[in-house]
C-alpha cells in the first residue's frame, strides 16, 4: 500500500488501523483475511521509485499536483526532501507554478509587476471578463489545490512562447527541484556509484523544456546519474515490492524447514 502522507511511523500505524478496521468491518461483501505480515505499507514516493526505475535503488522526482524527491541506495539508506504539502512546502509542484503565475498576472494588473502576457492567457483559460474576477474564482468557488494545480499548463505555455515572467516561475520551479534532487544524491549516493533518477508527474510534460534544463543539469552536478522517465507504473512497483516481501519470507520459511529437519 503506497500512500500520499505515509512517511512516518505514526502514519503508518494510523493505516495499520484502518486496515484492521476494514478486515473486521461486516460491511464487506466478502471477509478478508490477511495477515499483518503480509501487507507492506509505504509512501507513494517509494512504489514511484520502485515502478519507475524497476528496482529499488535510485531517486524518484514527482512533480505534479504536489512535489517530492525520495531515493535509496544499495545499502537500503533512505533520503526524502520536500513533501510537505501546498502550504508548507511543494515548491517546484504544479500548485505552486499556479498559484505563482496568478499572483505575477494580478501584480502586472496592479502595475506591480512587469507586464506578462498571463493576464490575457488566464482571462480566456478561464472566461473571465477582467483579472480581477479570480477572486470570485479562487475564493468564492472554493477552489481546492487540484483545480488550481490545473492552471499550470497556462504558464508553461506562456513560458513556451517567450513570457519573461512565466519563464522566470518556470526557472524557480525548475531550480528548486535540482536543489531537492542534488540534496538526496548527496546524501546516500558516493561520486563514483551510478544511479537512476526517474521524473514522474504532470510538471515534466510541460512544453518550456523543464524537464530538458533538469536532466542538463543533474547530469553536469552529477556525472553518474541518469535521468529517465518512468519504465513502469507505480502500482508496478508496488507489485515488485510485495513479491519481494513474499520472496524473502519464503527463503525464511525454507531455512527454517531445513533447520527443524536436520535437527530432529
């Protein structure tokens, strides 16, 4: 079970829980039966990492409605940065290159800000008769962090076409994901040992060549690193991770039944 939030012991015994619950619910169709030892509970960013690369050795960068950067070594040390949601954290996630493109076209409006064609490009995106009516947008429709995440593509693009100030929120997006990325490689990787970092989420398929100034520059920090996209799924790699759990208690389960044999 790799889930958004699971990052902490804690966590994971809150989900313990629930699973637990659900086990003992009669609301259930069918009652299922399984044993604590077989369920796996992690961090989506784990699942990415394991799906993406197709192992569970490298750095997974998710950038999409929010944003995280987790990576793991041959020696199983762990390293997380960012995750720590829209208004704590999430710098380089398409929420915030939103909401950053919203603020830079109200400031523009104001005369704050130089002029950027983001108040036309939202003005339309969004059917609005003047900028100003992302109020009633923003805060009067309740707009949750999806929905706003969603407006993204709309500074990319500006970007894409020449924006100055699109190009530059794309810039800061781009530099904060290296920064988170280059903190996890220092942290559990050595200079010499090669390794995978897959790009996952929305933000990578934008049309201002984020994902190319990325790989760029992780490749000229780091030599040995490689950037790809994704070879599977992240339920792919939740798969590979509870037959790796299964494996291991079978090899357990064979010592064991060697051991008691040669014993008796």
């Amino acid at each position: 079970m790799g889930l958004a939030g699971v990052g902490r012991p804690e966590d994971i015994e809150v989900v313990k829980g629930i699973v637990q619950n659900l086990q003992n619910s009669t609301l259930l169709p069918i009652t299922w039966e399984l044993p604590a030892s077989n369920i796996v509970i992690c961090n989506d960013a784990l699942i990415a990492l394991v799906g993406g690369v197709g192992y569970p050795v490298g750095i997974v960068v998710a950038a999409g409605t929010g944003s995280i950067v987790f990576g793991r070594n041959h020696h199983g040390d762990t390293k997380r940065v960012g995750g720590w949601g829209y208004i704590l954290g999430d710098e380089g996630s398409a929420y915030k290159i939103a909401v950053a493109g919203m603020q830079a076209a109200l400031k523009a409006y104001d005369g704050r800000e130089m002029p950027t064609t983001l108040v036309e490009e939202f003005k339309q995106h969004l059917g609005l008769i003047t900028i100003e009516n992302l109020i009633e947008v923003i805060y009067r429709r309740a707009w949750g962090v999806k929905e706003i995440a969603a407006l993204a593509p709309i500074v990319d693009n500006a970007a894409a076409c020449g924006d100055e100030v699109a190009h530059r929120i794309i810039h800061d997006a781009v530099k904060e994901l290296i920064k988170a990325t280059s903190t996890v490689i220092e942290a559990i990787f050595s200079n010499s040992e090669r390794f995978k970092v897959v790009t996952t989420g929305s933000v990578w398929q934008g049309k201002s060549r984020i994902r190319e100034t990325f790989a760029t520059s992780i490749f000229t920090l780091f030599p040995s690193a490689k950037v790809i996209f994704p070879e599977n799924e992240p339920a792919y790699g939740a798969g590979l991770l509870a037959l790796q759990r299964l494996a291991r208690k079978g090899s357990l389960t064979n010592r064991r039944g060697t051991e008691d044999a040669e014993g008796s």
